[in-house]
C-alpha cells in the first residue's frame, strides 16, 4: 500500500497518530537489518513549515511543523529513518485539527527539504523529543504526545519520565526496552504518571516482550495492545491485514481524542487511585515545600504522629493508600477512603476546560486515555495563609493516576 492510498484511509477515519516505521530493535539493543521494503518519500511540494530548534544540551534539531491546535504530537523516526516518513501522516493530524511537528533526531541529516540536524548519538534521543515539546508548547499547544516506533518509542519513554513540565501522553508501537544507548527500566516507566499505550504485534520477535513490561511497570498509567501480527512499528498500518490496521488506528485515534476532552463532563463522576507516600514526597520536593512534608505525611494518614516519621527515611513503614475522589456537578468534591468514610469534602469551581479552583487554588487536571491526573503550581510569591492551601493541595492532588469507577 502506498504512502498516499494510507493517507486516503487516515483521513476517512479522522486519525490522530503518529509513528515511525523502521527495523525491529530487539530487547538487548542490537537492531537487526533493516527490510528492504519501506515507504517512499512524501511527494513535492514539501508539506508543513521547516523549523529549527535546539536542545537543553545545545544541539541543533531540524523538523517540520504542521498545523495547529490544542493538542500536538511529537513524532520520532526509528533507526533507519529519518522525518520524512512522517510526512503524510503528520497532514492526517493536521486535518483531525491538531499540530504534529517531525524531526530528524541528532546525528540524522537526509539534507535539502527533509532538514540536517547536528550530530549526536543516538543515546541522547530523547532529549530532541523534549526539545520538540517545548517548541510546541510555545506555539501554544496545550497537550503534548511522544508518539514513536521503535527506536522513536524507546526515546518517547524515557522522555516523558525527564519531562519538566510533564507531557499529556505516550504512544509506542514495537519499542524495545533497551535500544540504540538507551535502556528503560521499572524504575523509569512507574515514574511517569501520565497514560501510555504499548503497541506490539504477538510475533514480532522481542516487541511483545517489551510492551508487556512497560504496561506492568507503568502499572494503572499503562495499557497494552499485542495484535495477531508480526509487523513492526508502522508497518502495523501499511502492511498489516486490515483488521490489525483497524484495531490499531481505533486505538491510537482513541487515546488522542481523549486528550480534547478536558471539560466539565468528563470529570464529573467517581476516580479511584492508590498513593504513594513516595509520590507525596516527591511532589513537596518539586513544589519546594520540603519543610512541610513530615506534617503532609501525618494529614494525609500514613502515620499517626509526626515523630513517627524518619527524618531521612520518611516513607519508612509507610503503607500505601487506595482512595476514591468524587466530583459531582453541583461543584462539591469529596474523598472517601476504603471503608468509604468521608475524610474530606470541599466546593470546587471551573476555571476553564483544564482547570478547576478550591477558592484560590488552582489545580490543572488533563483526562486522556481514561485515566484523570492532577497538576498543582505553587506562586513564587506565597505568604502564610498560601503555603498552607497549597500544601493540602500538594499533599491531595501528588502527581498519580486516576481511574473512573464503574
């Protein structure tokens, strides 16, 4: 199928996605042969607008921007690719009303239209995905998606785990856990908290593998999709049977729906998440109110008293807590413990379609994948009364997955 007949297919449908195809990368990191069957390039005239960027780490990333909207994807290429094979698909984003921005990771530079980047090794890779983030989120996208195969998915991973500010979502289909020097771990996938969807196909060497432990370690923030297939990465939509391609675009182009649904409806209902008293711990660092973690540890029950907790070990004995958090539309918000006690119970109002308000606390919540997940920003400036507001907001809303229950 050609890469022009696949955009006529995309577009019918309405997708949002993005990927690369490219070789398998097994689990170890020795990426075999590329096939010698790959998608032609993009015909003239060039689509998007080529843009240029750089790194945290000051390297130079070479993309192309295409349209605009609130919610944007981050499109990496495998490790025989380059932008280019993102093009037309990058066109079905834009015409579903989002933007995609394609770029050739460091040390790819196919030159002329499809762009130079600077040269790098790929072990950095993800760096140029965060790079790319940030370009978007300047242009005034609000939700941001690392969607990549491969080498690209490896990358989006480790990505979202180094996101500051956090990313709203990632795809992967056929990523190896370790590739190309990078390795992703349990340690690195639990940390993120925002929805992930692993796609594989069942007999595509080590890619199920993979996506079976990223799910597992991710935990509630993670899904997995294995299909009867033994394609890889895009291959899942140009040479697979219909019926793979089908289940695949459903559910990416679910996924990325999500993400446009930040409204008030969406919220309303009851969500269920386990909290760690590492993830309390962890936010109070970021929000720079460390001083304020032992009394955060006490309200929020992991321990009776303040002096029960170790000063240098503060989850030390510390059990994790399931809690359910309702909102109803009358504006009143609630939590209730696992024996469905009411531990507390506030009003709470809508700011705008990503932003509810407990008085004069803001809490940025983004909804996607079916599952619910919180932000807070503590001012710069904070007197007394606003340290204590936010340090509940902090201790209640640490960073973490909701999911809805039945």
């Amino acid at each position: 199928m050609s890469r022009r007949s696949l955009r006529g297919v995309f577009t019918a449908m309405s997708l949002v996605l993005a990927a690369c195809d490219g070789a398998t990368e097994p689990i170890d990191g020795s990426p075999t042969p590329p096939p010698s069957a790959t998608l032609s390039p993009s015909p003239t005239p060039v689509p998007g607008e080529a843009v240029t960027f750089r790194t945290s780490d000051g390297v130079r990333i070479a993309g192309r921007l295409f349209g605009e909207g609130r919610v944007g994807v981050v499109l990496g290429h495998s490790i025989d690719g380059d932008q280019t094979e993102w093009w037309n698909f990058a066109e079905v984003v834009t015409d579903a009303g989002h933007a995609a921005l394609t770029i050739d990771f460091r040390g790819y530079c196919p030159g002329e239209d499809a762009g130079c980047s600077d040269d790098g090794s790929t072990r950095d890779a993800w760096r140029d995905l965060l790079a790319g983030a940030t370009f978007l989120r300047e242009r005034g996208v609000k939700e941001i998606v690392l969607i990549g195969a491969s080498m690209g998915g490896t990358a989006s991973v480790l990505a979202a785990a180094e996101a500051r500010p956090r990313v709203s979502g990632v795809i992967t289909l056929s990523a190896p856990t370790a590739c190309c020097g990078m390795e992703v771990g349990r340690a690195v996938v639990g940390a993120i908290d925002v929805p992930m969807l692993f796609i594989a196909g069942r007999f595509d060497g080590e890619a199920p593998r993979s996506a079976q432990a990223f799910a597992r370690w991710a935990r509630t923030s993670g899904e997995k999709l294995i299909l009867g297939t033994g394609e890889h990465g895009t291959d899942l939509f140009g040479l697979a049977t219909p019926q793979v391609e089908r289940r695949t675009i459903e559910s990416i182009l679910a996924f990325l729906e999500s993400l446009g649904a930040g409204s008030m409806s969406g919220l309303i209902g009851d969500w269920r998440r386990v909290r760690s008293c590492e993830a309390v711990v962890e936010a109070f660092r970021e929000a720079g109110l460390v001083e304020r973690t032992h009394d955060a540890l006490v309200d929020a029950r992991y321990f009776d008293r303040e002096d029960q907790v170790e000063p240098h070990r503060p989850c030390e004995g510390a059990e994790e807590t399931a809690y359910v958090y309702f909102f109803e539309e009358s504006g009143r918000w609630g939590v209730l413990d696992d024996d469905d006690v009411l531990v507390d119970d506030r009003d709470f109002s809508v700011v705008d379609e990503d932003t509810i308000a407990f008085g004069d606390i803001a809490v940025d919540y983004r909804i996607a994948g079916g599952a619910l997940s919180f932000e807070v920003d503590v001012p710069g400036i904070c007197d007394d009364t606003c340290i204590e507001d936010h340090t509940w907001a902090v201790a209640t809303f640490a960073p973490g997955t909701f999911r809805r229950v039945a």
